[in-house]
C-alpha cells in the first residue's frame, strides 16, 4: 500500500521538527522571530512565574497554540525530566534536511560531517564556525553522538536555526551516497603529508571531523579519498575538533 500524498507531507514537516526544553532556551527561542515555531508546551504544575507569562504572551503574539500536560506528560515530550523546568518548545528547523534532498538543491558544495562528535559545546561551536564561515551544511548522525539541546543551541549562539544540517542514521552510508554523486571524502590526520591549505579541492568537498578522544571511525575512515593535515608548531599533536573546523570553515581553497 503506497502512502499518500498527505501522509508523506506530514512526516516530511514533523521531521523537521525539533523539541527544545528549558525556560531560557525556550524564551530566547520564542523571542527570536526568525524561528519557526509549532507549539509551546507546559506543565500543569508550573507555578506562576513572570517568565512563563512571558512565554505565553510571546506565543499568543505569534499565533503559537499552548498545550498544558501533566508532568509525566511533558517529560515524555521534553525527554529530559530532570532538566526541561516544565516547559517543551517544538520548533521547525527550515534548513533540515536529508542527504538527497541537499543533493538535489547544490551543484557544489562544501560539507562538514561529524563521526562520533559528543561533547555539546563542541557541536554547539562547530554550528556557529560552519554557519560564519564558508560551509555549506554539517552532517550529523541521529546516534552515538551529540544531539540538538540547549547547551548546544547555547554554544552555537542561535547559529543552530539558520545552518542546514543532515540527519543521518548511518553515517558511512551517507557518506558512500555522497562519494557516488561525485563529492571527495577528507579526513585530517597528523600524518598527512598534504597541508589542508595547498590542497585543490573539488567543486563537491566533504570534511570529516572524528570524536574527540578517539578521532574517525575505521569504517568512516576507509571511505577517505585523501588525508589532509593541519601544520602545527612546538610538537602541538593535535587541535580541538571545534577549532578544527573553524580552520576548515574559513579556509582559503584553490578549488
């Protein structure tokens, strides 16, 4: 039985949607109106407070519905009891998207994909370098690593909500997607005779950054076209994988 037209749009629109928590994270979300939003929730156990009165004043502004749970409820939705304050945010994520879908839309572009990044202000901080610099969307697996939270919405100084980025369940998967429509697979290793400055990149470049202790996964890594290196003094073995990629993001290429 084939989904119809109507189904597959819902599922497109609520894949793109992303649920925020905490009170800070979700007023700055709400007061900022460059961000899509699909609905508040709150808890029925919140106790008056003039931040919640302002949250729900900016929702009925912006013609945002309210929804009120019990606590078990909220938590559900939140997914971190201990830490959403008993208010949930859904917001849509314009620039969402998956690896077809991207392809689709660029003839060339320049990719950032994280393998195994978990450290929140890390992702948060790649976010906010890739959208200032010359990246054109990050890619991100749904396992394994850091997701979407406040403490990244944080660190990324609101960058999150106008950088496209990629979900993908599998990573190396992905990647091998991407290598068949024509796109060169980096990964940077001290080893790497090739500085990241004097290397031609194509028209469709793909960096892979690894985790933080660990660095890029062997299957990951076996999909590399080449190994670049970053020049580093004073016997500096290796850099923060943030720092990293705003080396990456603002590089000046030949290609």
């Amino acid at each position: 039985m084939q989904d119809s037209p109507q189904y597959l749009a819902k599922k497109a629109f609520f894949e793109k949607v992303l649920t925020i928590y905490g009170r800070n994270a979700v007023l700055e979300a709400l007061e900022d109106r460059e961000v899509t939003i699909h609905k508040l929730h709150l808890s029925k156990s919140n106790k008056d407070a003039s931040v919640l009165e302002q949250m729900k004043s900016l929702a009925n502004s912006r013609g945002v519905e309210v929804k009120y749970h019990n606590k078990a409820s909220l938590s559900h939705i939140s997914k971190n009891a201990k830490q959403d304050q008993g208010v949930a945010l859904d917001i849509v994520l314009e620039h969402f998207g998956d690896a077809s879908e991207f392809i689709a839309k660029h003839q060339g572009y320049r990719i950032i994909a994280l393998d195994g990044v978990t450290n929140p202000q890390n992702l948060g901080m790649i976010i906010r370098s890739c959208a200032a610099g010359r990246i054109d969307a990050i890619v991100i697996p749904s396992k394994g690593a850091a997701q979407i939270s406040p403490l990244v919405i944080k660190a990324s100084a609101g960058t999150l909500f106008k950088m496209p980025l990629i979900k993908t369940t599998n990573l190396a998967k992905t990647l091998r997607y991407f290598q068949q429509e024509g796109a060169r697979l980096y990964t940077l290793s001290s080893h790497a005779t090739q500085s990241y400055h004097a290397e031609a990149y194509g028209e469709k470049s793909i960096f892979i950054l690894g985790n933080e202790s660990e660095g890029v996964s062997p299957a990951v890594e076996a999909l590399s076209d080449r190994t670049i290196a970053i020049p580093m003094r004073r016997g500096v073995e290796s850099l923060n994988v943030a720092v990293t990629a705003s080396l990456l993001a603002f590089c000046n290429t030949k290609g």
